[in-house]
C-alpha cells in the first residue's frame, strides 16, 4: 500500500489540537491545585520540576488524590492477591477439569509476567491521573525480554479521538528527544535540516517530535507487514516541513486510555478532581490567610520613633532590651492589635475544606475498610462495607475493566502466544473464544450480593426441610457450589467436579452399598443363630418329656 500522506497527519493533528485546546485550562487549574507532579503543556519542559507546588499551601488533596489512587491499586488489581481469572463464557466447558486446569495455569503465568515486568507499577500511576483529570493514557509495547512493557504518558502530552462507537481509537503524544537521539533512531536523511544542522553544532539541542497511532483503513489485510497493519504508527517532527521521520503498524491499539466518566460525545472523561478544584483553591486561600494572620500576630509590623532608626532590628530580637523615657513607654508597638482575633474560625473552615476534599475523593470509604481490618467487626460487617464501596465506584469499575484492564490483558495474552509462554492447550479448546473475569476485591464486592443470596437460600431451604424433607429435591447443590466457588473467586483446582467427581461419588456407593450386603448377611446370619438355637431348645425339651415317660 502507498504511504500516508505528510499533509493528511498534519492537518489530522492541528485538528486535535484544536479540540483539546478547550480542556486545557482546566486540566492546568487541576494539576496546579491537586496534582502539581503531573501534566506537560504547551510551553512547558517535561524535564523542569522547581515551580511544580507554587501554588500548594496544604497538601491535602494531594495526599487524598494519591489515598484514592491506592485504594484502586489494592482493590482492582493488586499483586498480592489474584485479580482475574479466565474463562470460556460456556460453564460446562469450563468444568471440564483438563480446561479448568489450562485456564487456571495460564492466569497464574499472566499474573507473575505482569509482577515480573513491572506492569502494576504503571497501573499505579494509571490510577493517580485517572481520577484527578477523569482520563489516563498508558502505551503497552513488546519487551525484548520482559515481553511487555508499559510507558505512562501524563495529563497534556497526548490527544485523543473515539470511533463511531466511543471506543479511543487514536492517540497522538509528544515526545522531547534530542537531535543526537533522533539522528540515532532514524538517519541522518530522515531529519529535518534543522535537526542535521543541530545534531553537528549542539547534539543534545531538544526537539519536539510527534508520534501519532490510529486506524489504518487503506490497507491489504492479506499482509502482514508494518504498513498493513490496522494501526498505524507514524513519527513526525513538530513544525518541520512536511516530512515523515518514519511509518510503521501495530496489529492491536497499542494506549490503554481509560476514562473516569464521560458526559454526551466528550473523547475525554471527568473525575473526581474536576469537583475537587473549587475546594482546592478554596482551601489554599484559607491556609494561606491562617499562616498570615499567625505571621502578623508572632512577627508583627513595629511602629517606633525615627530615631530608633537601625536600632530596631537589634534592639528587637529576642531577648533585646528598648531603652525608652517615661513618655516614650508607648512609641514601640505594632502597628495592629491582633489581640482579639483567632485562628479558630480558619481553622474550622479550613478542616471543613478538608472533609469535603474526603468525601470527593473516596477516602472515608477506603479508610473505613482499612480500619475494619483491625477493630471487631464481623465478616458480614466488613462485607457490607466493602459493597458500599464498590456500589458507589460500580460504574467506574466497569469502565476501568472494558478501558484498560481488558485491552491489556488481550494484548498481553497474544505477546505469550508470540513467546510461546503458553502451556499446549486442550483439544476441545480449539476454536473456543476466551474470556475475562475479575475477582479482585472491588470486583468480588458486586458479585457478593449475588453469593449472598444463593447462600440464605439454601439456609432457608434448609429450614423448610426440617418440616418437609423432599423440598431438597428442588435444589442442586452442585450448581451451588460451583457458583458460589466462581463468584467467590476460588481456584479451579479446590473443586472437584467432571470425571473425578464422578469416581469418588461411584466409590463411596460401592462402599455403602459392600457396608449394606455385609449389613444384611450379618443380619441373615443372626435369623439362622437363633432359628438353630429355638431348634435345639425344642429338641431338648422333647427328650425331657419323653425321659420323665
């Protein structure tokens, strides 16, 4: 196929630019109140940090921002603990022990490649912007031997466009590199003049590239090289003329851009810090007049005499004694009367400020959890708690999954077939669509009602039973437990279930039904022991009589 053409990627990304150019004010807002460490915009060297908490006199929602972005990390998908499991979406190919077995193996080798390629490092940092500015991006690429490797971009480096669907489909980012480094990527023939010019003069002189990903729809699908593959990967340089640095393919969409919660036909999402930034601001009024009310009131302006002048300072530090005549007692004072002013009123504003800054952020959920751990609640207790938490981030958990967990867990999937890190699969797989499931502790928490519900009723059924036994025809407690075990999130290999089951089941009645016919032969046995025994005593009774005649 022909190459793209330079002008098109242009103008596509003036386009982008234009429509994002509306968000940036309130992204900039955010990230100066809430989250100074993140965002680089326009202007800005991503490589430059002094002046990043100008604007930050209380740190509280950066502190609540990151107690939220743990509390994702721990509770959608934390190493410590299995957070997937994979699945046919046919439950009795998935009982099939061989099946259960292979899917069981191949999440245990997915889940220890993503703790050994530092993927929930990235995930972590996902969950930090997603929240804070409603959208997050993450590219996830091939490792040389990691096999995956995951690169975070943050808020104001990368543009975003959706399909017909609302699905992102297109991600363009800046990248700042050097003209050494981009003579050393690409040739010394594929950089503009000014980088050849800057790469023999100044080496390390930055320069702004661009790298665009998104459909490719002129292709030949029969081909599987870089320049047939659904997506497109191309390199431009940022106001060059135009010139392509290089054109390239991915076969899935390489950014993984979930978003917090998106309103009408917006590409990016809203989040909790876009509610928070009001109270930021207002929080930091609040603690910047309660530092300069105590300033004022401990280090006050001093009115005195002019020919106090350059003694003050001296005379005035602590311990210092002011030489004054009677009349001149009253001369050296400061310039206002603090005295009936307190800091309690501040004060009172500014934990308001805070707990608002609580609630938004989700913190008192998470901390309530947290202390459950550690105090006497009951199982049921904590249960309850933590569906309350996961009700109320419900739809972001879905997002969450479909966005980015479910792309990543896709890709990553298809880089172990590459590698040939897969166990073979079985035969009655074959041509079988996979699925994902989630059993992490947010995840568990929305199927827990679910378990609960099987659970009392066959409690209550139980009961029924004590007054009508056959009412336990009705229930099929295999079904049961095999639900319950899923939505609980148990290993495969805990539950007996297909051939196995059946073995054990056919052994225990051989053995009940060997205990009975031993049962009934013991039985038979003591019915002659007597017979015989009636039978002498009659005989013996008989010759008694026939002794006395």
């Amino acid at each position: 196929m022909a190459r793209v053409e330079p002008r098109k990627v242009f103008e596509r990304f003036s386009q982008l630019k234009e429509e994002r150019a509306t968000w940036e004010p309130l992204w900039r807002d955010i990230r100066d109140f809430i989250l100074p460490q993140a965002g680089v915009f326009e202007g800005e060297k991503p490589y430059e940090g002094w002046r990043r908490h100008r604007k930050i006199v209380d740190p509280t929602p950066i502190q609540y921002a990151d107690m939220l972005s743990s509390g994702l990390y721990s509770g959608v998908s934390s190493p410590a603990r299995p957070w997937l499991k994979l699945t046919t979406k046919d439950p009795k190919l998935d009982e099939e022990p061989d099946v259960r077995q292979w899917l069981d193996d191949v999440q245990k080798q997915m889940l220890l490649l993503f703790a050994k390629s530092e993927v929930y490092s990235a995930l972590h940092k996902s969950y930090i912007e997603l929240p804070v500015f409603g959208t997050a991006c993450t590219i996830c690429q091939r490792h040389p031997t990691d096999t995956i490797a995951l690169q975070n971009l943050t808020i104001g480096e990368y543009w975003l466009a959706d399909d017909a669907y609302g699905r992102i489909d297109t991600m363009y980012r800046r990248l700042s590199m050097t003209a050494k480094q981009l003579v050393d990527q690409w040739g010394i023939d594929a950089v503009s003049a000014d980088v050849s010019s800057f790469y023999r003069t100044d080496p390390f002189h930055r320069v702004d590239v661009i790298h665009a990903i998104e459909p490719r729809f002129d292709r030949d699908a029969h081909k599987r090289d870089g320049l047939n593959k659904p997506w497109r990967s191309i390199y431009f340089e940022e106001g060059a003329d135009k010139k392509i640095l290089s054109e390239a393919g991915f076969d899935e969409f390489p950014a993984l851009c979930p978003r917090w919660m998106t309103y009408a036909n917006s590409v990016y999402g809203h989040g909790p810090g876009s509610l928070a930034l009001s109270f930021s601001k207002s929080l930091q009024r609040l603690a910047t007049r309660e530092a300069t009310l105590v300033d004022k009131s401990t280090n006050p302006a001093m009115v005195y005499p002019m020919t106090y002048t350059g003694q003050l300072e001296q005379l005035l530090q602590p311990g210092g004694l002011i030489p004054v005549g009677p009349n001149d007692a009253q001369l050296v004072r400061p310039a206002w009367d603090l005295r009936g002013l307190s800091v309690d009123s501040l004060e009172a504003l500014i934990a308001r400020r805070q707990q608002q800054l609580q609630s938004i952020f989700y913190v008192n959920i998470f901390q309530m959890i947290a202390a459950s751990a550690g105090d006497q609640r009951t199982a049921t207790e904590v249960a309850a708690l933590q569906q309350e938490k996961s009700m109320m981030l419900g739809p972001v958990l879905e997002r969450l999954h479909s966005e980015m967990l479910d792309p990543l867990v896709a890709t990553v999937f298809g880089f172990m077939i590459e590698d040939d890190l897969l166990p073979p699969p079985p035969e009655m797989l074959q041509g079988q669509q996979l699925s994902v499931e989630y059993i992490s502790v947010l995840a568990e928490a929305q199927r827990t009602a679910d378990a609960q519900g099987i659970t009392k009723t066959i409690q209550e059924i139980g009961l029924i039973a004590q007054m009508k036994p056959d009412v336990l025809d009705k229930l099929d407690a295999d079904i049961a437990v095999d639900k319950i075990s899923s939505m609980n999130g148990v290993p495969p290999s805990m539950i007996v279930a297909g051939k196995n089951l059946a073995l054990i089941r056919q052994q225990r009645a051989q053995v009940q039904q060997q205990a009975a016919m031993q049962q009934q032969a013991m039985n038979q046995a003591d019915v002659l022991k007597n017979l015989g025994q009636a039978v002498n005593s009659a005989g013996l009774q008989q010759a008694a009589v026939q002794g006395l005649l």
